[in-house]
C-alpha cells in the first residue's frame, strides 16, 4: 500500500487504530495522521520490506498484531513502529479517545498474572508463526534503514 494511492493513509490509519483500541478513528484522528505524513518523509522512508510490513499490517487487526508483534523484534526501526508510535500519540491527545486508553478496569492480581502470561504465550506463537514468512522476506529485501539516512 503506497502512501500515494488515494485513500491508503486513511485505510492504514483505520486499520492500526481497530488493532489499537477495537474501534475506528475519527475525522480528527485520520486528518492529523495524514497530516504528519505531508509533513515529514519519517513515515515514508524505508526499505521494500517496510513497505511490504506496513502494507500487510494495515490489512486488519489480526495482520497489525502479526507484523507488530514480529517488527517489535526484528525491525524495531522501522517504518510500522514510527506509525504505530504515532498514531498511538494522536490518539492519547485527541478527545474521543480520552479516557479510552488509559481505562483501568480493577483486576485481582492472580488474574493479572494469568492474562499477562497468556498475552506472553500469544506473542511468542505470533512471532514464530509470523517469522517463518517474514524473516526470510527481510533478508531477501533488506531491513530498515538506520534512523538517521
């Protein structure tokens, strides 16, 4: 999904915020996302297999949490995580989701532990799983850029 195709920062920005928080963005939410897109080439500046990443990512909630999941550990740098950090930044400072992120429902703590340690076994299932395709695709297409390029 090219940046400059119409409509595709709007369908990846509806894609990350239904992985993000379960919900679509609002009009506030998609202008401010695209607006940092115009405004710097952070965003858009990578190697093939960040394109491809973010591409994939954007499908849905499901393909975000895969390429979230495998770039949190092998393309830390790269062009998903940029996005994914700033999109969670608008939303924490846009108003319909105040509140939203930082719900705290009360837990007992043996619960806690439980929901942590199977949100622990989910990430590494998804990271093996995912790895098995994407690994070789980044060594193939080359990985992220160093930040500064």
């Amino acid at each position: 999904m090219s940046s400059t195709e119409p409509g595709a920062l709007e369908r990846e920005c509806e894609g990350f915020c239904h992985y993000l928080m379960g919900r679509a963005p609002d009009a506030y939410v998609l202008a401010k996302y695209a607006e940092a897109h115009r405004l710097t080439t952070d965003y858009s500046r990578g190697s093939r297999f960040d394109r491809l990443l973010v591409s994939f990512a954007a499908w849905g909630s499901f393909s975000a949490s895969l390429a979230d999941s495998y770039a949190s550990l092998f393309a830390r740098q790269g062009i998903l995580r940029r996005k994914l950090v700033l999109l969670l930044a608008i939303l924490e400072s846009s108003s319909p989701a105040h509140g939203f992120l930082d719900a705290i429902e009360p837990t007992p703590v043996f619960l806690l532990a439980l929901q942590l340690l199977g949100r622990g076994i989910l990430f590494g299932i998804r990271v093996l799983a995912i790895s098995l395709v994407l690994l070789p695709l980044q060594l193939a297409l080359g990985g992220s850029p160093p930040r500064g390029e």
